[in-house]
C-alpha cells in the first residue's frame, strides 16, 4: 500500500470514529505513518483528503449493497436479504454517519458523494420493489419509492437508535420489523377454484308387469 493509500484508509477510519470535523491532519499522519511533506504532496488540503476517503467509502460499500439486489433471485426474498444484511450497528454506516458532521453537511462537494451513493441503493431498491408487485409477492398499490425510502430510512434510523443505547437490540428490532411487514403485505396465495360438482343421472328401470 503506497502512502496516497494509507492517508486514505487513515482518514477514511478517523472519519469513521470520530467524525470530519474532530479529525485532524497530524492524527491522519500518526495513524497513516505518512509524513507531512509526503501528506501535503498528495493532498494539499484536509478537506481534499476527506472527499478522498468519503468517494473510496462509497466506492466500497456500494457493491455489497447493489449487486445482491441486482442479483437473479426471488424479489422478496432479496429485499429481506438486503434489510438482514450483517452490519456493524454500533460504529454505524460508513457512509451515512458523513451526514451527522456539520462540516460535511454543509459542504456541498463532501455531500455529493454521500447522496449519490444513497440514490444508487435506492434506485435498486426501487427496482427490486417493482418485480416483487409485478411477481404478486407485493400490493400494486403500494409506491416503490416510498417502500424504498422506508427501507433506507429503517437502516440508518436503526443505527442512530443502536449508538444511544450503546445496545444492537434497536437496529435488529427495526430491521426485522420492516422485514415482517415486507412478508405481511404478501397477498395470500389465489385459492383453486372449486370443481363442480359431480352429478349422477339416475337410471329408470324398467318394471315389467
């Protein structure tokens, strides 16, 4: 791993633990062992190491996201899957947690990438939703995109709710609610129709005087 690499990883971690604004250039250094004539020659600036770690975030994270959704499979099931996904609730969302800083909140260029790599999971949840109703396993009254914010929303919800209580229990609680209402909005299987009836005709005998 070169020193560009390892000023990313470092900062991408820091970010991660402590958040853009309480992360400082000289711990990036400590952590990444790169030097400052080394860091400064890579990234002039802080804030451009940050959009450095926040795009290789994205860029790692969203494949364990979309390529299971865009993966062959029954559609219910992969929107269960992707809701039961093992992830770390207590550090939260690599990604996600960017938004709670107020210097990456109100940086324009910092939060691009955050809400690009949020549009891409929800644009493939949407499409997941749409062949779940198309396939019958979901109402064709509900809005895919509304179901998709919803799912988005219970995730990073979960983890805020998780990190208060120092306790995992309210992230697995919320997800595996969203999963029950996934499964009990399922319209019940279409009954066989009933085979008619079967009748005789009854044969006349007859009766010789």
């Amino acid at each position: 791993m070169d020193s560009r690499e390892r000023l990313i990883v470092a900062m991408s971690d820091l970010m991660w633990e402590k958040g853009y604004a309480a992360t400082s250039p000289r711990e990036v250094r400590d952590r990444s062992g790169v030097g400052q004539g080394s860091m400064y020659h890579h990234f002039p600036s802080k804030r451009e190491l940050a959009l450095a770690a926040l795009e290789r975030n994205c860029q790692d994270l969203l494949p364990g996201s979309i390529d299971p959704l865009s993966a062959p499979g029954d559609p219910l099931e992969k929107l269960a899957g992707h809701m039961s996904t093992p992830r770390d609730a207590l550090k939260g969302c690599k990604v996600g947690r960017m938004t709670q800083d107020p210097l990456v909140a109100t940086d324009p260029g910092l939060l691009a990438p955050v809400t690009d790599a949020f549009e891409k999971v929800h644009t493939a949840l949407v499409a997941v939703i749409r062949e779940a109703i198309d396939a019958g396993e979901l109402p064709a009254a509900l809005d895919p995109d509304r179901i998709a914010s919803l799912l988005q929303a219970t995730i990073q919800g979960g983890y805020v709710l998780a990190i208060a209580r120092q306790d995992r229990a309210p992230y697995d609680e919320a997800v595996a609610g969203v999963v029950d209402l996934l499964r009990a909005a399922a319209p019940p299987p279409a009954a066989a129709p009933a085979s008619a009836p079967t009748t005789s005709t009854p044969t006349h005998r007859k009766v010789r005087p």
